[in-house]
C-alpha cells in the first residue's frame, strides 16, 4: 500500500467517525422530540420534506441530489424507528413497484404490509390497522389508475404526501437469448408501457397479464422458456436473471403514489392540495368551478374526469392546485367553489414531490 492511498484511508475512517458520532447525536435529538410529542404522529411528510429540499439546496456533489435524499431518508427511517416503527400497507407482493415507492418514502425501517389489492390498502388505514398506505394514482404514459381515485372519492383517509417513482421496466428470465423465449408474464399496465418494444422484438410471442410484475418474476424463476417485464428488485427477490434492461418505451417513464393515513399535514412551504368537485349540470359549471383559482391566482396543476356513479352522464372532477389548504388564497378559492359546486371534498394538502 502507497503511502498516498493509507493517507486517504485513514482521512475517510477519521471522517467515518465524525459522522458516526453526529449520526448517534442526532438520533438521540430525534429521540427526545418524540417524547414531547403529544399527538402520537410518528412521521412528519413535512418536516422531512423541509429537511430534504435544506439539504438539496446545499449540495455542492460529488453525490446526486437524489443520492443525499437516499442517504437522508435512510437516516430519518432509523431515527423514527426509534420512537416507534410505522406500518405502511402497499399493493404487494415484495418486489412491487408500491414496495419501491413506500421504500424511497419511509426507507427500510418500518413494518411493511403486504395486500392483494387498492381496496385492501385504504381498508387497513381507514380501521386503523396500518399507519399508512401507499397506492399509485396515475401513471405518465397510461394516465389514471382509475380504482385509487374511485376509492378517494368514498374513503375518509386524507393524502399526506406524494411519491415520483422513475419506473423502468427489464426484460427478466433464466434463458440466454430473445428466441428461446416463448411467452412473457407482466402486470397490464406494465405491457402496455413495453409496447413497442415488444412490438419491435419479440411480436410473435405470447404475452399473459398477471396481478403484479413480482408475481410474473416468481412464475417466471419455475417456468422454462418464459420472461417477465419487472423491476430489478423482482428480479433480485426471485434470483432470477435481467436479460435487457430498461425496455420501457418511454425513458422518462414514472409512476406518481399517494401515501393516505388519518390525520392532516402541516404546511411545509412548497404544497400541493387535492380536492374532489362534482359540478352542477347546467351549461359553463365547469369553467364557473375552476375560475376562483385564476382570480386568486391559484395554479391548477391537474383535472381529471370520473364517473360519479350516482347518475347517467354525470362525473366528478379531480384537482390539484398548489399551495395548502390553509394558504388566504387557496382557503379563499375553495370556499367559492364551495357555493358553486353540487359537492366538494378536500382529500389532502401535503409537500409536493421534489420530482414534480
């Protein structure tokens, strides 16, 4: 060993100690703040959005931003997880891309809940047997995922945050090449997002939809001459081989996830509020509906149509604007739109993604 390289190895173990030591400081900081809290509320989404979007703002590099939020999350997960572990229920089973998305939210230190379906998730947060669900809510080739926003719509948990997931799909099998590949299992949506590049591949060969892309990988690690299209954390659950990576056909590929549980957010200074509105049937109710947000000057950031299943050709609107629900002008807003609309309901104000 050169001199040079055990001065730099002795530099990083002294700084390893350094950080060991500030580590163990802050947990016991993070420790003490929770015996003084008095509501029972474990997770702050917006204290620890303000922590990230602090410690965005400072890095210099060499590590991503999205490395320091990884790094951070970990941290945070940790220091919680010394007050008490959360339970997170999510669309299972392990390998999932909700597990990837509760994971990159709440880190690893947590009691994570695996179900068969949407329903299950809000069912576990609405009785209280789980702290916090996490369910995916639109996709940005395929759009909405149309049971989540039926179920926002009837259910009492309210939205206290939102997760950008990248979503990149990967060709998964135990065979050596394209040709000995005779059928491939995913998840719908999950074929859907590979279209073309099945088309452009492997068009001849049969494709099976399944109830998740974790499911397909499992069938995939017994069953000969197939593949999956999953994640490579499915992969890796099933010790089972990517053969082609990110073969989705749009690159900027991702999924956004709400996480639901029973009690409100704080403001953390850079919000998002969703509300549900049904509008009364007469001509312009509409255009009368959203016009509060341009005269407060309010940013709506998102409209989606949905049957309200209460009547023929009648539908309900979901919005996102920006700001809290306690911001004058977003407050304001809804108030006006209040006395216009048939029905009205605030699902939630939470921190808006860094990824938005």
């Amino acid at each position: 060993m050169t001199d040079e390289l055990k001065k730099l190895r002795d530099a990083i173990d002294q700084i390893d100690n350094e950080l060991l030591d500030l580590i163990s400081k802050r947990a016991s900081l993070a420790s003490n703040i929770g015996s003084l809290k008095t509501d029972g509320v474990i997770y702050r989404p917006e204290r620890e959005a303000q922590v990230l979007r602090r410690l965005v703002e400072q890095n210099q590099g060499p590590l991503s931003n999205e490395s320091i939020e990884s790094i951070y999350k970990s941290i945070m997960s940790n220091c919680r997880a010394l007050e008490k572990q959360i339970t997170v229920a999510f669309l299972g089973p392990l390998g999932t891309f909700s597990e990837e998305a509760s994971m990159k939210q709440f880190g690893e230190s947590i009691v994570p809940m695996q179900t068969s379906s949407i329903d299950e998730v809000f069912h576990l947060v609405e009785t209280y047997k789980a702290h916090y669900g996490v369910v995916p809510v639109e996709n940005s080739t395929e759009g909405a995922i149309n049971r989540t926003l039926d179920l926002l719509l009837t259910s009492n948990a309210l939205i206290c945050a939102e997760i950008i997931l990248p979503v990149h799909h990967n060709l998964i099998t135990n065979e050596k090449d394209l040709s000995s590949i005779k059928k491939i299992y995913s998840h719908a949506q999950s074929l859907s997002q590979c279209h073309q590049w099945l088309l452009n591949h492997m068009p001849s060969v049969e494709k099976q939809s399944v109830s998740s892309n974790a499911e397909a990988v499992k069938i995939v690690s017994k069953e000969k001459g197939t593949a999956a299209i999953a994640s490579m954390r499915a992969a890796a659950l099933f010790k089972t081989n990517v053969l082609i990576e990110n073969i989705e056909d749009d690159p900027k590929n991702s999924t956004r996830f709400l996480v639901i549980s029973n009690h409100p957010v704080s403001p953390s200074g850079l919000d998002k509020t969703s509300i549900i509105v049904a509008a009364k049937n007469q001509p312009g109710a509409i255009a009368s509906i959203i016009e509060p947000f341009a005269k407060h000057k309010v940013s709506m950031t998102k409209l989606e149509s949905r049957p309200s299943k209460t009547g023929l050709w009648e539908y309900v609107f979901f919005i996102d604007v920006e700001g809290h629900i306690t911001d004058t002008q977003v407050s304001q807003s809804i108030k006006e739109i209040e006395n216009k609309a048939s029905f009205l309901k605030v699902l939630g104000s939470y921190p808006q993604s860094n990824l938005t």
